[in-house]
C-alpha cells in the first residue's frame, strides 16, 4: 500500500514537473513571438501610417462631388440622414472622366511607356554587373584559396 501511494506521488510529481517546464517553453515562445510581432510589426505600422493613410483619403476625395460652398471643397462621402440611418454618397463621375477624356488616357498610356523604358534601360545593366559578379565568384571559388 506503501509503494503504491509513493509511486503515484512520484508520477504527479513528473506530470507536475513536466507542466510547469512546458508551460515555461511556452512562456519563452511567447515572448519569443511578441518579440518577433513587435518587430515586424513597427515597419507595418509605419507603412499604414505613411502610406495607407494617405491612400485611402485621396481614394475618399476621388469619390467625392465637388463643391466649393464648403470647406474642405468637396462633398461627404457618409452622411446621416432625419431618421437616423447612414447615407453613403459615391461619385464616380471622376473615374468615368478619366476613360472619356483623350488627355487623362494620353498620359496614362505615356507614364506606362516611360516605365517600360526606364525598367528596361536600368534592367540590361544591371543583369551584366549580377552576372560579371557571379562569374568572378565562381571562378575564385574554383581555383581554391588565394595564394
């Protein structure tokens, strides 16, 4: 009877034991993550902050109505009506302009043609120095230590 008492206290003792070294590995892991999540995370905020702000109220305008009685000069996008129920007001006049008229699609199709140019001016370049350089690291990788 006495054995038995001992060895089920000594197997609580290693399940005991085995917990609280798992439940410290998690803790580690944990921290280990929120390190990791902090880290990624503070490019990612400062990528929202500078870059899908700004996106999104110049998408918000472009949605807008034009109107110079106010201040900014254009119209709300949510409004709220009598009976208390939210109102979206979309406008997409401006993006049909930009197909009707020759000058928005000249200049589009003339900044697409610019950056077909530049990429393959600064592409051919470039590939010849990455490959200039991967060849003379090969071939001193090939002969052995410098002598």
């Amino acid at each position: 009877m006495n054995t038995s008492a001992f060895s089920w206290l000594g197997f609580w003792n290693l399940v005991f034991s085995a917990l609280v070294q798992r439940i410290g590995v998690l803790g580690r892991e944990l921290r280990q993550r929120r390190g990791r999540l902090i880290v990624a995370g503070l490019p990612l905020l400062w990528l929202g902050l500078f870059f899908l702000l700004p996106f999104l109220i110049v998408a918000k305008i472009s949605l807008t109505t034009i109107d110079p009685n106010v201040q900014p000069p254009y119209s709300s996008i949510v409004t709220l009506s009598q009976d208390w129920q939210l109102e979206l007001h979309f406008n997409l006049d401006n993006y049909r302009r930009l197909w009707q008229d020759g000058l928005y699609l000249g200049a589009y199709l003339n900044s697409l043609r610019t950056a077909a140019i530049s990429t393959l001016l600064w592409a051919s370049p470039a590939h010849a120095r990455a490959g200039a350089c991967r060849c003379s690291c090969w071939s001193s990788c090939r002969s052995g230590p410098a002598s």
